[in-house]
C-alpha cells in the first residue's frame, strides 16, 4: 500500500450542501485508518472522494504516495471498495466475481484461476467457489466481496460500513478476520464506521469526525483515554461529567466534595469512565449517593447512582458486586482517572 495525502480537502456538492469542511489528512503507508462518526458527518464522502468517485472542490488535493491523483477517475487510482451491500453479481459464481478484476485487466486465464485459487483459500471460501451470489448468506458475500476487492493488489483498500447489514454474531467474527487480514496484508486501508467497537477493534489509528470535520485523530487508546472534547468523549464509550466549583482542588458536588481535581479555582468539569470509579461502603468513599438501578450483563453490574452529581453516575463493577435499588454509598475516583478534556489526562497531584 502507499501513503494517501488529503490536502485542503473541501466538499460542495451541487445543491450548495457543505459536505466537509477543508480536510487535512494522511494515512500512512499499510496503516488502517478508521473514519468514525454519526451518520452524515461525511465519512462516505472523504471515502467516496479518496476512491475517485468525488471530487473535493477547487483547491484540494489528493495524493497517493508522491502522485497527484486529485483529477483522475477511479479506474486509474487502483483502489479496491468493500461498501455495506455487497455490489456482487449475482448471477456469476463465486469465482467469477473474485476472478472479476484480474480479467478487466487482461490477465491470462491460467493465472486467473490459479489466484482466485489461492484467494478462494486464505478467505475460507474455497468449498463455495462454484456457488453464485444468491445462494450465499450475508456473510459469505461480504468474504467475496473482500476477495474480490484484494486480489487486484490495489493500492488502497476501502471498506464503508461492511459489517453493517450483518447480524451481531457473524459481524464480530468477520471483524476479526477483517483485522488479521488487514495485518497479514499489511494494505493501507481506510475503513468507514458509525460504530465505535469496530473501530477500536480495527484502527491503527481513528479519526473521529462531526459535521464534516475532525474532531480528534488519535490511536484507539488516546480517543479513549484521552479524548480532546464533549463530542468525542460521548461517542466512544459511555462517560460521567461531574461539574462544580473548585476550589484547592476539591469540586463540590451534590454527593460530597471530590478530592483531586487537578483544575484551577472557579468552575471545573472533569469526565470519568464508568470503569474507573468504585462503588464502597456508605460513608467510606469520596462522594456519597444512592443506587438507582443496576443492569447485570455478565462480566459486569452497570450500577446507575443518583445524588451524586446533577445526572445519575454510572459505575460499572464486577459482576459479583450485588446492590440494591435505594441502598446508600459511598464512590471513589482515583484521580489519575479523571479526564481533563482540555488537555492530557490529569495526573494526580
Ligand atoms: P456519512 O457517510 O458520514 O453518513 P456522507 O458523507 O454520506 O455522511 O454525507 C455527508 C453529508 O453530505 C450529509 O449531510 C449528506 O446528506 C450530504 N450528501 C452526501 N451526498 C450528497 C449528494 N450527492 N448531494 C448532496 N448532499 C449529499
Ligand atoms: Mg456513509
């Protein structure tokens, strides 16, 4: 794979709808890159733009490695697509639609056959090589789908939302051998999502984006920890604001007063993880509520508590832990867990 380069990269389309904002952007050579966001923020439109199927507006620029491929149309960029419906052909069989671009390209029928081959194998889809498409569930098309878009050895692979029509079962399967594959292949790859488990799961690095523009660009583990802003900490993940005045680094809160807040005098907000906070014995933490509700999902008690903080606080504890609706007590955040959004975590004093 190559580098890809957006420069400048401004987005009209023709009924006057402002689709990005001007984009800086690069992929590294053999990264995969994940665009995250809402639906409409403008993820298919960079993706769309990135292929050759868009053109950003007067001034942009896109290259691939040091080539300048803003006006060429995609036949000529070498990119391969994955989109959420599988644009196969259903009446060809398995084979002829994964054989489909080597034959476009002249490629001899020998050496066709011995690639799809080869292919059909590593995606696990060599007892179906004669099948056509309309025999194949959901998930298999999209194995086709990817083998198809791989096989040309493409300078770039792009996927828009392919787990998206999958069930939840076969989508963290195939995220999973998307990922190995990804990394065997070592392609640069920019992979489109709404969802932010396959994005952590998938993203050498994620861009978080928001009405056509970025919000933060970061490696999974930064977007998490460390997130820049309100819209990237409520997107990845779910998190708890606490807001009050501070004063020596104490905020007062509605449950008691937070020690280890790492914010000047004045109003302050800090945001924390559910998984960071724990749930004691009335009167033995730092603020003091009561439990709302609690949610058993396995490996985890989500516990909503109430009276601590203006919204219902939710701590997610091992699920051993039992509480009670209406019971008391106390919470504690250590505070290197507290996140600053203005800046880096806050380390404690
Ligand atoms: P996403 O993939 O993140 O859901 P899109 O890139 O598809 O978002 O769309 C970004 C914005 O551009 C949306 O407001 C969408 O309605 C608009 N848009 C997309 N394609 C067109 C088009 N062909 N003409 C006009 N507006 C469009
Ligand atoms: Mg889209």
């Amino acid at each position: 794979g190559v580098a890809i380069r957006l420069q400048n990269c401004r987005k009209t389309f023709a009924d006057g709808t402002l689709a990005l904002h001007p984009l800086d952007l690069t992929i590294q050579a053999g990264e995969t890159l994940v665009l995250l966001g809402p639906s409409g923020c403008g993820k298919t439109t960079t993706l769309r733009m990135i292929a050759g199927l868009e053109f950003p507006d007067e001034g942009g620029r896109i290259l691939f490695g040091d080539e300048d491929v803003t006006r060429q149309p995609i036949e000529k960029r070498k990119v391969g697509m994955v989109f959420q419906s599988y644009a196969l052909f259903p009446n060809m069989t398995v084979a002829e639609n994964v054989g489909y671009g080597l034959k476009v390209q002249k490629v001899k029928a020998a050496d066709i056959k011995r690639r799809v081959a080869d292919m059909l194998e590593m995606m696990e889809l060599a007892p179906l090589a004669h099948r056509r498409i309309s025999q194949l569930s959901g998930g298999q098309r999209q194995r086709v789908a990817l083998a198809r878009a791989i096989i040309t050895s493409p300078r770039v692979l792009l996927l828009d939302e392919p787990l998206t029509a999958l069930d939840a079962l076969l989508r963290d399967r195939l995220r999973a051998d998307i990922n190995s594959l990804l990394r065997k292949l070592g392609i640069t790859a920019i992979y489109v999502t709404h969802d932010q488990d396959e994005a952590m799961a998938l993203g050498d690095r994620i861009v978080v984006m928001e009405h056509g523009r970025v919000s933060q660009i970061g490696t999974p583990r930064e977007i998490y920890f460390e997130p820049q802003n309100d819209f990237v900490a409520d997107f990845i993940g779910q998190i708890n604001v606490f807001e009050g005045q501070v004063r020596n680094r104490c905020m007062q809160l509605p449950g008691g007063s937070l020690t280890g807040v790492a914010l000047a005098d004045g109003p302050g907000r800090i945001h924390c993880r559910p998984e960071d906070m724990e749930i004691t014995e009335a009167g033995s933490g730092q603020l003091t509520g009561v439990v709302q509700q609690t949610q058993f999902i396995g490996d985890r008690n989500r516990v909503w508590v109430s009276g601590v903080s203006e919204q219902p606080v939710l701590v997610d504890c091992d699920g051993r832990a039992q509480f009670t609706p209406g019971q008391t007590v106390g919470l504690l955040i250590k505070p290197d867990q507290m996140i600053r959004l203005d800046q880096q975590q806050v380390r404690a004093a």
